[in-house]
C-alpha cells in the first residue's frame, strides 16, 4: 500500500506522530447499540496499519472500550463483547477523547450515580467528548449539555429536547462541533465522526486513507442531514406505492447523475412509456422526475462546494448540471445564492468555526438556502 509523506499527517498541534498513543475511551453499557462502537473504534484502530510509517512503529490511538461494571455485556444485536469497569480507568490513565455510545440501554446509564459522578468528575479535563447517537441522553444527565447544541439520532431528537429542555437540540444534521464537545446522529455517522475526529488530529490526507480503506466516501460532513435527499426519495417511493423498482431507480440516479437522466431515460429503464411514467412518478411521490433529478444534483454539488477545492466548473459537469452557468441559475432559482456565494459562506462559517445549520436535503448556511433546498425536497 503506498504511503503519504509523514509531513501530510500531525495536523493538531498537540498531537505528534512520535508521541505516546493518545487513548479513546468508548463508553458502552448492556443493550448498548454495537454499530455505535464499531464506527469510531474501527477508525482509530485502523490509524496504524493503514497510515503506516511512524505510525506503524508508535501507534497513534490507543482504544479502550468500558462500561459501568466491566467484564462481559451483551448488545442489542445479541453479541456479548468484553469491557474494562469505567470505575478502574482512575485520573492517572489520561483520557484524551471519550466517546458515549447509544442504544436501549442508555436509560440505565442515565440513572448510574456513579457513571454520573465519573462524567462530571473527568469530562471537564478531556481534550474531547463525543456522543453517538442516544449517547447524549447520558451526557445531558451529567449536566455536560447544558446550552449546547447537540445533536442525536432524529428519531429521538424531540424526546432529548423535552427531556433537558436547556439544550438546542438540531433534529438532522450527521454530526456537530461545539469546541471540544461532538455529537454524532448515530448508527453509521459514527463512522464520519471518526474521520472527522482523526482529521483534526492528523489532517485530511490521512482521514481520506481511512476512508479509502473502509471503503467509504470522503467525506459526509458535519452539514450533510442524516436522511439525504436519495434516501428521502426512496421513502417516498416505499411510503407511497411500496414499489422497489423506484427504490433501485433513485438509487440509479444518484449515482448517475452525470449522466442522461430526462424523463425519456428514465421512463425507458424503469419500462414505461414516457408519459405513463411521468403520471405514475408524480402519483408515488409528489413531485416530477426533474425536480427529484435537480435536488439531487443539487445536494451533490452542494457536498462538493463545502468539502473540496474542485473547480465550480468541474463541478457542474460532474454533478449532471452539465455548464457551469446552468448550475448557476439552479443555485439561484432554488437557494438565492450563487454557488461561488455559497462556498464562501460555507468556508467563512468554517473558519470561524460555527457549527453549520441544517436543511432538508443536507445543507443551510442561512436561512435563504433552507427555504430553497426545502421548496424542491419536498
């Protein structure tokens, strides 16, 4: 496997690639979400044998999965893993990032004195603490929350909002930042979280060989919503007519859409004539075939505008808009800003490190972009 030169890699200041491993401490608990643990242990302890080099010699993370007892707990999915007692990592083992997991069995947690006590005691001298999913349902009882804007998994957003009234609970973004304090939508997020953890720690390059080894794209940012506009049309196609033809079609779409997706297209692959497709399309969802194509498209090149340095111009022909002037008036019909605009703004909030407001399909900078990105989603 090639490797990067070491200089692309120790990005944070206080992180060195010849240093002592820094620990990540995972916080689980019987009937725990196991997919919440894996995510973001997976990419802290693949750090070493993927980026290799010093790495390799002096590992970067070092891993440890805990729970309020210790020894053996059994996830929700049934497999039983084995944990350290979150009560023997005392204040001589330094924790660097800690990371609360969630599922079912959160309530518990949220009840444990004891894990409360812990929270409260260590948390104030991490560098990081992070929440995936219902994991900040623990967080919030710690009184850790208090006046942040948290994130969870949507499902239960308004269940932590009514419950720890004090926080600003953001019902769909993958994941936010609020200076040391990261929480995470859940499930697969966790994934993202990672790499968005490992690349403040040791740069871009190196969570994109992450993310290359697992397969995965690089990167959903924090902006992306938990339920995209892909998925969003494939639920209507289920909620509506329950036809797993269209399902596969939208699936199609998005990762297609560079290429011909006209109506005429469409209706040949999904094995209708043109305007019987057009009247069915519009009866299953809500909306017409263009409009579904254009919020992809959309979303697409708003993902790449936040998350690369790609040409507007490439971008408009990767994205299917074809001419950057097409994707231009796009931006300005759908979200009254011009795709220039909206990498900047997206770029400042960056620099200034505000965490990103949310829209329906993904992305809002301010509200003028959450009114045109809802207008064509829905």
């Amino acid at each position: 496997m090639s490797r990067q030169p070491l200089r692309h890699y120790a990005k944070h200041p206080s992180f060195s690639a010849m240093g002592c491993p820094r620990t990540v401490l995972v916080l689980a608990f019987p009937g725990a979400l196991l997919l919440n643990a894996a995510g973001p242990l997976e990419v802290f302890a693949a750090a070493a044998r993927v980026l290799g080099d010093a790495f390799a010699r002096q590992p970067p993370y070092r891993v440890v999965l805990a729970s309020p007892a210790g020894g053996p707990i059994e996830s929700i999915s049934g497999i039983v893993v084995q944990t350290r007692a979150l009560a023997d990592i005392g204040g001589d083992e330094a924790v660097d990032t800690l990371i609360v997991i969630g599922g079912p069995g959160v309530t518990v947690v949220e009840q444990n004195s004891g894990v409360i006590d812990w929270l409260r005691a260590r948390v104030p001298a991490l560098r990081r603490v992070c929440s995936v999913g219902t994991g900040a349902f623990a967080l919030a009882a710690a009184g850790l929350l208090e006046g942040r804007r948290v994130v969870t998994h949507w499902k239960f957003a308004d269940d932590l909002q009514r419950s720890y009234p004090s926080l600003d609970v953001e019902r769909s973004a993958l994941f936010l930042r609020d200076e040391g304090l990261w929480t995470c939508g859940g499930a697969a997020a966790g994934i993202d979280l990672g790499l968005a953890l490992l690349e403040e720690d040791l740069g871009p390059h190196a969570a994109l060989a992450l993310a290359r080894y697992f397969t995965v794209f690089l990167r959903r940012s924090a902006e992306q919503s938990q339920l995209s506009a892909t998925l969003k049309a494939q639920s209507d196609a289920l909620r509506t007519d329950r036809d797993q033809r269209l399902v596969r079609l939208h699936a199609w779409m998005a990762e297609n859409l560079g290429g011909d997706l006209r109506v005429e297209r469409l209706a040949e692959r999904f094995g209708m004539s043109p305007r019987h497709f057009a009247r069915a399309y519009v009866a299953a969802t809500g909306g017409t075939p263009a409009q579904t194509v254009e919020t992809l498209r959309l979303e697409a090149a708003c993902r790449l505008l936040e998350t690369s340095a790609e040409p507007v111009k490439r971008i408009a022909v990767s994205t299917g808009f074809g001419n950057e002037e097409r994707m231009r008036r796009s931006f300005q019909r759908q979200l009254g800003i011009s795709p220039l605009g909206y990498r900047s703004r997206a770029r400042t909030r960056q620099l200034e490190g505000q965490a990103p407001m949310q829209g329906q399909t993904g992305y809002r900078h301010d509200e003028a972009v959450l009114v045109g990105l809802s207008r064509i989603a829905n």
